[in-house]
C-alpha cells in the first residue's frame, strides 16, 4: 500500500516482488572484485537490498543516505547492498543529462571509487536476471527483508530527493520495525526515480541515434566581433566552444566525442560552438567534415583576416594550436580551459559542474 492506503498496481509486464516474498538469489559481480551472493549477508538479521545507478539523478540523491546506513548497519546487524539493474546500451544519450557518467560495469567501478562507495556495488546489467526476479520498477528502489529474508518492505527510501523536505522516513522506518520485531506499517511505497533501463529498450537507443544523425547541419562565417560576443555569454546557457580545422587530425577525431557531449547535456541550460580555423575557401570541406560527424551544434567558421585579433577576442589565453575549447558560464567566466584533444570525461565533470547533477 503507499502512504495513502490506497494499493499500488505494477506497470504491465512486470510484478515487483511481493511482500512475504522470499528474496531470490543471485550471483553478481561487485566493482570491487568480488563475487557476491545472498550467504554473504546470512549473519544479517535485516538485509537492505537497494536497487540504483550510476546515471539518475534521483538515484545520485540518495547515494550519502545509502552511505550513512551502511555506516550504522553491522553494529546493528543490517547489511546493505546495492545493484545497478540498468542495460548500460539502453540508455540514451539525452538521458545522461544530469551525469559524467553511464552505467556500464567499468563506470561503475570508476564511481565507486570517486565517490568513495563501500557498500557493495553489484552489475545486473548485462543479463538483468536479479532485477526481473525482484521486479525492479525504478531507481532507486529499496527491499528490506526479515533475518528470514523475507520481504517485509519494497518502495522509496524516503519522500523526498532534497534531505531537507523529507517528511516520511520510509525504508528507515520499515527497518527499525523489522528490528524490533513489529510489522511494518506501510509496507509498500510509490517508487520516484529513473525507469529501469530494461534491454528491450535498446532499439530505442538505435532509433534515437539515427534521428539525431539525420539533424541539419549548417555553417557560418564569424568574426572578431563575433568572437567576442561568445566570451561576454550574454545568454543564460553554458557555453561549450571548440575550435578546430579539417587539417587537424587530433581535431576531427575528437568530434564524435563533442557530438556526443552536446547529445548528452543540450536538453539542459547548455549550447555547444565550433569554430573552422580553415580558409573561407575551405568551408565546403569543413562542412563536409562536419556533416560527416553529424555535428548539428552551433558552428562557424572565422572570417576575421588576422587570427591575433580573432583570439584576442575569444580568449586571450588561447594559445594558438588547435584543438582547443572553452567552458563559458553565462556573464562570461571561462570555467574550463584545454589545450590539445579533450578528456572527455574530464570534460563531462567540469559541465557537470556547472550545471549540477540534480534536477
């Protein structure tokens, strides 16, 4: 039942485990090496299994909850556990808005170790067994079971993303219950979060991929002036700016990489420029590169006679060589700075950064 009293029914095609349930078993892999199973947690007398990710935003919310109890559970006697329930190849790109990274095994692994993760950290994505026999219909969502292991709890931690507007402790409530030997009182809660990324939706990842790909590309001449309204940023959108040429290998290898950049986080407050350092009697090629690489961004090509005076314009740290990109704040801070071919995960931390992880 939900906080409500009222019954809530699972979307068609799936049944979340239900309460007096056993817990199914699995055998998964953690980003710390080890094999994990249920006897890991047989001397529990209340076992918190917690399904989550790396990419939601909700889910990201709730990591310094989930930290904190695992913190306080084995002198109590409570295990925690988390699985990733997602198909790492069924997520879009444009639902990796709010996050530097996806939820694949190794990204996992890579999150744990940011973040300082020392609960165990398991990977169902590649065949989502555990997940379809828990039922798992977002993340995150919480199943607390008895020392039997039976289910006496499934739904939200709590109500609320935001610590500071949580007015229902629900997963902490049923776990307190569970040890002192009570029932339950709401056993069942509403789930808010991120939808379970099942690997049915990996057409969709193909479908979406060719409709951006199919995106006009365009290009236009800019110049010193030009320039320079880029780096006032009198707009309210971060602003990624990247300047390159078609006679720079290191530049037009590393555009797939800001095409999937821009894909990921342009639902958001964020725009993303390319400048054409190439000769005006060069933009067809440049065009043609650009199309090439499906870069349906904001792209020009520089029109100014002197390089000096368009950089100075710009940015006048630019040192000259190409690759080179900006990170612009609306007001015009320069928050990100790289010369040469990007860290593509460094640069997805610095926009990340600015634009925040949460919704």
């Amino acid at each position: 039942l939900a906080s409500s009293g009222r019954a809530i029914a699972d979307p068609p095609g799936l049944t979340t485990l239900p309460i007096g349930a056993k817990a199914p078993d699995f055998q998964l892999p953690g980003v710390d090496g080890k094999t994990y199973s249920l006897k890991d947690f047989a001397g529990a007398k209340v076992l918190v299994v917690v399904f989550t990710c790396n990419h939601c935003p909700t889910a990201q919310a709730y990591e310094d909850r989930i930290a904190r109890l695992h913190a306080d559970a084995k002198e109590r006697g409570i295990a925690v556990v988390a699985i990733s329930p997602n198909d790492a190849s069924a997520v879009r790109l444009d639902e990796l808005g709010f996050t530097d990274l996806g939820d694949s095994f190794e990204d996992m692994k890579i999150r744990a170790k940011d973040h300082k993760i020392s609960y165990p950290y398991l990977y169902d994505g590649e065949t989502q067994a555990t997940s379809k026999a828990y039922g798992v219909l977002a993340t995150p969502q919480v199943y607390v079971f008895d020392e039997s292991r039976t289910l006496r709890y499934v739904g939200r931690f709590d109500d609320a993303d935001a610590e500071s507007k949580v007015k229902s402790h629900d997963a902490l409530n049923a776990i307190e219950a569970v040890l002192a030997g009570k029932s339950v009182p709401i056993a069942r809660t509403r789930v808010f979060g991120c939808s379970t990324k099942w690997s049915d939706k990996r057409a969709d990842v193909v479908k979406s991929l060719a409709r951006w790909d199919a995106e006009p590309v365009a290009l236009e001449a800019i110049d010193a002036k030009g320039a320079a309204e880029l780096a006032r940023n009198s707009t309210d959108r971060l602003t990624l700016v990247n300047l390159w040429a078609t006679w720079c290998g290191p530049c037009v290898a590393e555009l797939p990489e800001l095409v999937e950049i821009n894909r990921m986080y342009r639902g958001r407050p964020f725009r993303m420029v390319t400048i054409s350092l190439d000769e005006p009697a060069k933009k067809e090629e440049a065009l043609r590169v650009l199309k090439e690489k499906h870069v349906s961004a904001t792209n020009y090509l520089m029109s100014e006679a002197s390089r000096d005076t368009f950089g100075d314009a710009l940015d006048k740290e630019w040192p000259g060589p190409v690759p080179y990109t900006l990170l612009i704040a609306p007001g015009g801070k320069v928050v990100y700075r790289k010369a040469g071919a990007i860290d593509s995960l460094e640069l997805k931390r610095a926009i990340v950064g600015q634009l925040g992880r949460t919704h």
